[in-house]
C-alpha cells in the first residue's frame, strides 16, 4: 500500500496539553497513554482464535411494544373432522377435536413416519430430483445422459441410480401430495355487436390459464417454513421512546382500519384477517423476436413478512396468465379494441380472484403455519403494479395520477384531494364521457375488477412501486437525461459530449472495487437499462457529476438519493418519515434548476410527471401498507425468471405455455415436498452426512468424517457477499481460513517483503496496547514486547459479517461481505480495500467511525492468536458532511515525512467495509487512469453512504 501523493506537514500538537509530537503516531500514543478522555485508536479487543465466534455483543429483538386489533385477533379455532365450530373464544384442539389444555402445542401435522420419504425411496432420491429439475433445470436430454452414465457405472456393483430417465423423474415429482393447485382455463370473446366484416379479434377466443386462488391462499396459508415470519393479528408498534414504527404488512393503517371494518360483523369476531397482495406485469422472453410476450398473475398474502417475500422463498406465487388480445395495425388504436383489451383485463381477473369471494363475508376455516386452525377473512388488500398497470387497473386516462385528483398539467398543485370508487362513481353517473375524460381522468364505460368484490376500492389497494416510480422513472428518465440535456445547453454538443464521456468513461470507470459492485467501464450509455443497471449507477452517479455541474443540480440528485433510500429502508418510523418528508422538500426546491436553466418548461407543467409525482404520495403510502421493499414490482419481475422466462427457455418453444405450466407446478411440488420433509427434521446436514450416518448405523461404514466438506472463509473463496439466515449479531470479522502462501513467517522479514519498515514497530507497540493493564496504563517508554519468536501469518481476506435487514439479506437479517488484501487481485493489480472502523459506539454516525485501507495478518503471542489488519489511516476535513452532496469527505493522514500514516488494530474493530470514491474536482481526468490506482493517487474522498443501505444507515 504505497504513499503516492505527499502534502504538506501537519502540526501533531496535543489539544490537552500542549506537547508537541513528531508523528501523528506518538501523538496517538501520547493521547491513549496519558489522556483518558479521548483515543485515537480503535477501543482495545480480547485476543481470540480467529475461528472462534467472536467477541461481539449479540443483536437483541426488538424492544417495540404492539398495540394488537382487540375484535379481528386471529385466535385458533375448534376443529373436528371436516367440521369447525366457530365461536369467538376458541380453545386449540388436537386433530380429533379434542381440548388441549391451555398452552397446549398445536395438532401434529406430521402424519408420515420420520424415514417416509413418499413418493421418493429415499434422502439420495429426493435430493438428485430437486437438483437436476430445481437447481441446474438440467435439459432432458442430459437428464438422461446422465442417467446412462450413471447407471453404466453401477453395473459392475448390481446397482442403479435413482432413476432411469427424465420421463421417470417426472412421474415422482408429479406424485408428490404437497403443493399441488391445479392449472385450468376459460375463454374470453368480444361480446358486443360485430360488423361486417369482422377485425379478427372480435370473433377471436383468449384462453385464460388459472389456478384456484383459493387453494393457492391455502397452500400458503399451511406453509410451516412461514412460521416464524408470519403475523395473525393487525398491530400497531412502537418504538421505546413512544414513536410509531412500519415494517411488516399488518403494522399499517390499512390492516388495521380493514379490520374495523369487519369488526361491524358480529361473524367476524375473532377471525384472522389474510390480506390479499396480487400482482401483475407483462414480460418478454424473447428480446431477439420480441414476440413472445406473457401476462403472469401472482398472488401474496399480507400476513407474511416482508423480508420473506424479498427472499424470494415461495410467498410469491404464480396464479395465472392473464390474455394479451392483439390485432393490425389499423384496428390497434380504434376506441373498440382499447376499451375491449382494457375491460378483459378485469373480466379476467374477476372470474379469477372469484373463489376467495365468499371468503369475504364468511370466514373459513384453515391450517396456519403454527399448526392451529383459524377462521380466515380474506381482503383484497394491495395491487404491486408500475404506472402504465396502475392507469389500467383504476381505470384512467394516461398522465393522471392514479391516487389523487390533481389535474394532469399541474399534479404537484392543488391538496391532493384522494380518489375514491364513490367519487368515480359518483362523476360517471353525473358527467358526459368527454367531461370525465377531461376534467377527471376517468374513462367512464370501464368497471374496475375491484368492484364485483366486497369493500375493495381500487384507488386503495395501489402500492408504492420503488423500482419503476423511482428507480427507474425519477432517477434513470428524468434526473439523468435532465443532466444530459442541461450540458448540451449550456456547453453546445460538442463540449457536452467530452464532459459526459469524462463523466462516463473516466470518472465512473474510475471508482474503486467494491464487492458486488458493477462497474462501468465503458461508461452508462448502452441501450438496454435494467433496474440493477439504474441501482448501480446510483451508487456512484453524484460524485461523478459533481464539479461538472452547478451545486444546485448535485444538491437535486443527493435530495433525491436520501429520499430513495429512506424509502427503500426495511422499517421506518416518525423520524424516518419526516427525514423522507424533508428530502422530498429539497428535491422540490432544487429542482427548478432544471427550469432556470431550460431543460424543462416554465410553470407547474414542466414537472408534471406522474412517477415524479408519486413521491409525494410515499408518506401516506407507507402509513397505509408499511415499508415499499416488501410490496415493491422488483420481487415481481425477480419472480419472472423462475416463474416464466426460465420455463420457457427449458421448454420447446412451441405452444410454449403448456410446458411452463407444467414446470411450475412440478417446481412447487418440490419446493412443498422440501418444507415437508425439513419439518420432519429429515433434511439435517448433507445428503452425503446423512447416509454413512445411516451405513454405519447399520454396520456398513467405518467413516470418522461427517461428510461435510464446507470451508467458510476459506482463502480461496471468491464470493464477494451473500446472504445468510444465521442468527442476528450486531456484526462479526473473521480472516479467512486459509493463509496466504510465499510470505515470510518473521515480522522483520515479512516487513521487507511488503515494503512496510514500521511494521514491527506498530505491532508492538498494538501488542503493548493490548497486553497493558487498563487500571495502570503503560507509559510512554515502557519496554515494547519482543515479537522475534511470534510466527506471522498473512491473509488475502476477511468475511464481515453484520446486520443489515435493508439490504438483500437472509431470514436473521444477516449480510456477508468478503474484505480483500491482496497484492495480486485476479491475477491483475494489487487489491486493498477500506473498511470503517468502531472509534465511538455512543457517538451517531460517522463521529463515532474510522475509516482505513487494511493489510490483513495474525500473529501468536504467548500462545494467543492476534488477528490484526495494517491500518492506512484516513480522517474527515470537516465537523460534517459536504453541503452539496450530503456524504462525508475523507483524506489519507500523512505522517512528518509526508507518507500515509500507518497503525495496527485488532481485527474486531473493524466493523465491515467502506467504499471511497474520489473527489474528482472540476477538471477532466485523463484516460488513462484506473480503477486500481484511484485509491492511491487523490488527495479526499466520499465515504459513500450510497453503496448501500446499511451503509447509508451508519455513515450519515
């Protein structure tokens, strides 16, 4: 880790009392040895082996207090047989209909023996048919390839595989008894009077392919893998200090208020409210041809958590293909095809969604994930849609807001009065077709599906889209084409484009590595943007603008970041609502420089954009369905691939559609077949584990190995982050398993091989530190330990593992992220990266952080394992973070010889990765910058909060 770039000497004078240093090292010794009110270094850690879970305090649930619904409480219902007695103080009973007592486990749902493995024979059977048809979608053909090799090899020993093609895997999985909804179909036609002659469409049939809603909502209603993230009763919650907090579905206003509702129905006391989340939006598996266009319909409950529908763990689920009606070119835009493709679309979706009716004014009676029987109340309860969905579920003109009444040339005037279906009915009964169209955005001869259902308003159940609305609307269509347009104004075309090509191709493509980041290097403007693409950017974009254009243009786009991701946070409460509340006020407010400038036209119509305008709804929004993440159309179009582009691409293209919904069926069948068989406890450990644990239980295997081979941390891994579903902690580092090979083993010699002199020093005076009695410090002159006979060891990287429930995390909220130090990163350049360091607990923010660049090593002390990193210190320039951007500025600390200033810490004060990116300034860099080098070469950096939300939570 070279010192590149010296500056001018720094004055290392202690604030206490005045002595004056010669580094900022004795100026930290100093501090540490004789002033006790504060520290330079990170606080001292307890040596551990590095494998040991380490030293870090675990994170505790929740201390939120929950005001819970008092008529709609979901208590557990009387069952006996195939009767339920339904009454409003319901004792849990057994599968007979027997009284258990008070606290009493629910009725078994295990009704299989423990080695029941039906309809496979066995752990080996079942784990080879959920791998080849599950997790590598292995074609036919080499399904029974495989097969023949297998069987070829077992021949020689009389035995032979678990199957003996894929004809014979599919009849298995079909057989299976869990999971199963039934695809069936109708057809829809143009029922209206036909001319001579008649446009094909009229006289045309749409099929329809559908599963019983009802049985869906039941399959999730009876999953067990939901237990323990699932929610029976609507609440409110709150925080200690007495604020309001939105996470998960139930927690909002519309739970609870439904609930009210329901309540005026004496037959609803006591049941539990299942809110029912759908989904829908075209998809293309074909970009080549572009013609083979799906409709997919998928279907949610509210009851389950939010982060169980981000994990994409089967809470999601495909309900139907809806038609796509398509005609000629001439008749494409006649008022009679639109009305007829628009009307379809709710027909279909009323005949549907018509099994759960019944549901809505009676409760039925089902199995819940803990086992016991409730009475169930369905509602519809919230539609994930983008824009163009939006204005054809509630029936509008395009460029209205679907939400409000403002008036389309002025959508951020007026109150913002809320629409209603007893207002829209109102107007289509008292004005014209025109005035409605005009005046009101409504189109009048249209029904919305919502209405053939009991208290459901289509205008109510809209959710908040953070993918399309923001995303990809605000940020992607608007700010980033508006900062095109602004430099072509004010630069001409020429200058515009050298700008955005530094912009691109240098600044962009000059951000350091971090992990899972995506880098640009040959800079955005490619035709194809795909939300990652959009999110990626995100990440980088405001540092790379600014310099190049005015503070009020850098001052929009980092009002809109904080807006984006407070909003996009896991839970919010009152605070986080008004800190979304004021981002969107700055947003508004420097905004019209985009105005100023000409990019967009004087008046309330230059901003009068429907996805720009949502943000002003997002407060009510999340009031009403708590945080978008979990309703947002991104777990939609995640559920396309699975659901429809990976069926299509495994069937033969032709009358594709059978095929696909035959793969889904036998992907659920499986998926329903794996929970079974985990809630048996028939799943523990590898299939490999489990049977020479069954062999040498039968005498037929003399193995001291479990068979279990992982190696977490491991050297060699190159996973830059994952997910985990381990418990919660606040965080944790571990070095990998594996030491790096060909370095010296002597500190004095490994300090010459990495160039690193004051390597020896500062790990003992870092040992000093950490040997050193805290009731009687040791001094200044204090003989420093003898690290001579101390084997050293170097690693390439270290695993942060930490709590981040607003990223893309596992079910205990836990995110993993690889920490490199390599000199050698893919065979390429040398790899350092930053981290941020605990420097205060109590203290909010970056006040209470470090930031440094690491060198990764251990050495044994006394028989004790010290897991260390080489710090290249780095300090803020201010109090606070840069008024334009929002983030805080950094800048490498030089020592009185103008090289970076070192220091070592224990591995424990490094909480986990940070990401710089530098301050580029106003002038264009050179070409031949790069990405490896940026680190090295720049007087300050961003620490940017934006990399992502755990990120952002910490390092405000």
């Amino acid at each position: 880790m070279p010192s590149k770039l010296p500056q001018s000497q720094c004055d290392f004078t202690c604030p206490s009392c005045f002595r004056v240093l010669k580094s900022r090292s004795g100026l930290t010794q100093h501090i540490i040895h004789t002033h006790s009110s504060s520290s330079r270094r990170p606080p001292k850690q307890k040596a551990v082996d590095r494998e040991d879970p380490p030293p870090r305090v675990g994170f505790e649930p929740s201390l939120c207090t929950r005001e819970n619904h008092a008529i709609l409480d979901g208590k557990p219902s009387l069952r006996h047989g195939a009767y339920c007695l339904l009454k409003k103080s319901a004792i849990p009973t057994d599968t007979c209909g027997n009284d258990l007592s008070a606290g009493a486990p629910p009725p078994s749902q295990i009704t299989a023996d423990k080695n029941d493995w039906y309809p496979f024979t066995s752990h080996v059977e079942f784990e080879t048919a959920e791998f080849l048809f599950t997790d590598n979608q292995m074609p036919q053909a080499q399904v029974d390839r495989l097969l023949q090799l297998w069987t070829a090899s077992l021949l020689p020993f009389n035995g032979r595989p678990p199957y003996t093609d894929h004809t014979d895997l599919h009849k298995v999985i079909d057989a299976i008894p869990h999971g199963d909804a039934v695809w069936t179909s109708f057809q829809v036609q143009y029922a209206g009077d036909v001319p001579e002659p008649a446009p094909r469409w009229m006289t045309k049939g749409y099929d329809v392919w559908f599963r019983n809603a009802n049985a869906v909502v039941k399959n999730l209603l009876s999953n067990t893998d939901f237990h323990e993230h699932f929610d029976y009763i609507p609440y409110r919650e709150f925080e200690p200090t007495g604020q309001r907090r939105w996470e998960n579905f139930m927690s909002g206003n519309w739970a609870w208020h439904h609930a009210d509702i329901l309540a005026q129905d004496a037959a609803m006391h006591g049941a539990m409210l299942v809110p029912i989340i759908l989904g829908s939006d075209k998809t293309t598996v074909s970009v080549a041809t572009s013609q083979n266009d799906y409709y997919p319909l998928y279907i949610s409950i509210g009851n389950i958590h939010n982060k169980i529908r981000r994990a994409h763990r089967n809470a999601l689920v495909l309900l139907a293909f809806l038609a796509i009606p398509k005609t000629d070119c001439e008749s494409e835009d006649s008022a009679e095809f639109r009305k007829f493709r628009r009307q379809l679309f709710h027909t279909t979706l009323s005949h549907i969604l018509s099994s759960l009716k019944c549901g809505m004014s009676e409760p039925e009676v089902w199995q819940c994930p803990d086992g016991h029987f409730r009475r169930v109340a369905y509602a519809l309860a919230a539609y994930i849609a983008d824009y163009l969905e939006q204005v054809l579920l509630s029936c509008l003109v395009q460029g209205w807001c679907p939400l409000c009444m403002n008036m389309s040339n002025h959508l951020d005037g007026g109150n913002g009065v809320p629409r209603s279906r007893e207002h829209a009915e109102y107007c289509i009964h008292a004005f014209a077709f025109s005035e409605l169209w005009d005046q009101y955005g409504i189109v009048g001869d249209l029904t919305p599906f919502t209405n053939d259902f009991p208290h459901a308003d289509i205008y109510k159940l809209l959710t908040p889209d953070l993918l399309h609305q923001i995303i990809k609307g605000v940020f992607k269509d608007h700010l980033v084409t508006w900062i095109s347009e602004y430099l072509k104004i004010s630069y001409g075309e020429a200058e515009a484009n050298r700008i955005l090509d530094d912009i691109d191709r240098s600044r962009i493509a000059a951000v350091p590595l971090y992990p899972n980041l995506r880098r640009f290097p040959e800079g955005r403007r490619f035709k194809q943007w795909t939300g990652d693409d959009s999110k990626a950017l995100m990440k980088v974009y405001l540092p790379a603008i600014e310099g190049h254009v005015p503070p009020g243009v850098v001052r929009t786009v980092s009002a809109f970041l904080e807006f984006c991701y407070t909003a996009r946070r896991n839970s919010l409460n009152e605070s986080a609502i008004e800190s979304l509340q004021q981002a969107l006020d700055h947003f508004h407010h420097h905004r019209q420089i985009f105005q100023q400038t000409g990019v967009r036209e004087q008046g309330p119509k230059g901003f009068s954009l429907p996805r720009q305008h949502s943000m002003t709804h997002y407060r009510h929004l999340i009031q009403e369905f708590s945080a978008p993440n979990g309703l947002c159309s991104s777990i939609t179009e995640s559920k396309h691939i699975k659901a429809v582009k990976k069926p299509w691409r495994r069937s033969n293209c032709f009358n594709a559609l059978g095929q696909m919904l035959i793969t889904n069926q036998r992907l659920d069948k499986l998926a329903a077949a794996r929970v079974d068989f985990e809630n048996r406890q028939m799943l523990q450990g590898s299939v490999l584990s489990a049977t020479i644990r069954d062999a040498e239980l039968h005498g037929g295997v003399d193995n001291g190995s479990d068979g279990d081979s992982g190696s977490e941390g491991s050297g060699t891994d190159d996973h830059e982050s994952e997910t985990q579903d381990s418990p919660r902690v606040l965080n944790y580092v571990r070095l990998a398993k594996t030491p790096a090979r060909k370095f010296p083993s002597d500190i004095h010699a490994l300090a010459h091989h990495i160039q690193q002199p004051k390597l020896p020093q500062l790990t003992s005076h870092f040992l000093q530190f950490q040997l050193q009695d805290d009731t009687n410090p040791s001094n200044d002159d204090a003989a420093l330990p003898d690290l001579s006979n101390s084997p050293v060891s170097v690693f390439h990287s270290a695993v942060s593992t930490f709590y981040a429930p607003s990223d893309l995390s596992g079910l205990g909220s836990m995110h993993t992220e690889r920490i490199r130090s390599t000199p050698c990163w893919r065979k390429g350049h040398p790899r350092y990266d930053t981290v941020f360091l605990e420097r205060d607990p109590d203290s909010p923010g970056m006040r209470g952080l470090y930031v440094g660049r690491v060198f990764l090593f251990s050495f044994t002390y006394g028989g004790v394992k010290y897991p260390c990193a080489l710090i290249q210190w780095f300090s803020t320039i201010s109090d606070g973070p840069n008024d334009d951007t929002g983030m805080w500025v950094v800048q490498p600390d030089l020592d009185a010889d103008g090289q970076r200033e070192l220091g070592v810490v224990h591995l424990h004060s490094v909480l986990r990765g940070t990401h710089l990116i530098p301050v580029y300034g106003h002038n264009c860099l050179p070409t031949d910058i790069q990405h490896t080098d940026s680190l090295d070469i720049f007087r300050a950096y961003y620490v940017n909060k934006y990399i992502d939300h755990h990120a952002f939570e910490i390092a405000f």
